[in-house]
C-alpha cells in the first residue's frame, strides 16, 4: 500500500480512542495492507487488534525482562520473539502428525479386517 493512501486511510478514521494502547488509524491501515480491497472491517474488529497487538507487545516485554541484564539487546528480543515465528512450523508439524495418525488408524483397520477374517 503506498504511503499516500495509507495517510488518506488514516485521515478517515475518527478521532484516536485515548483508551486503546496503539493510534487505530495506524492499525487500521496496516490491516487493510494485508486485507482485500473489497472488505471492510467492524470497529469492534479494530479495537481489538489494537488490544491483541498490546498483549502481544506486552508478552514479548515480560520475555524480555526475564533477563538479568540492564540492557535490552536485539538478541534478547529474537529469544522473545520466536514463540511467534514459530507458529507456522507448528502448524506444519499439527498437519503432519495428523497425516500420520490417519495413516495409522487405516492400517489398524487393516489389521482388524485381517484378524476377523482368520
């Protein structure tokens, strides 16, 4: 999205909420980078993105401060992070182990139709 619809997006927004962590407008116009053109999101929808997005900054401090150290280095963030980075692979892995089990529960079928038939 070029930089000019995304202040065009953030104009259009109402006035800022004070009680919401992030400037909605801001994350408004982030979601709709990565949503369809033709959708269009409740405002219920943008005020809790910008409260899942304060967990999620929040979650990753908490991480952060685990350390015993003064300074907050990148690293440190990575470390914090990578519970989120991770969840794809997690997701591959729930897919594979699934595709394990089926195979597993047709061979147990196998074996049954076999030990009926003797």
């Amino acid at each position: 999205m070029p930089e000019e619809e995304i202040k065009q997006e953030i104009q259009e927004e109402p006035e800022e909420d004070e009680s919401l962590p992030f400037p909605n407008a801001r994350v408004v116009a982030v979601m709709k980078k990565y949503l369809s053109k033709d959708k269009m999101i409740r405002s219920e929808v943008k005020k809790a993105m910008n409260r899942f997005l304060e967990e999620i900054v929040a979650d990753v401090c908490k991480r952060m401060d685990e350390f015993p150290y003064a300074m907050i280095d990148y690293w440190m963030f990575e470390k914090a992070i990578e519970p989120y980075k991770r969840l794809d692979k997690l997701e591959a892995e729930k897919e594979r182990l699934v595709k394990h089990l089926e195979a597993i529960e047709k061979d147990i079928e196998i074996m049954k139709k076999d030990i009926m038939e003797r």
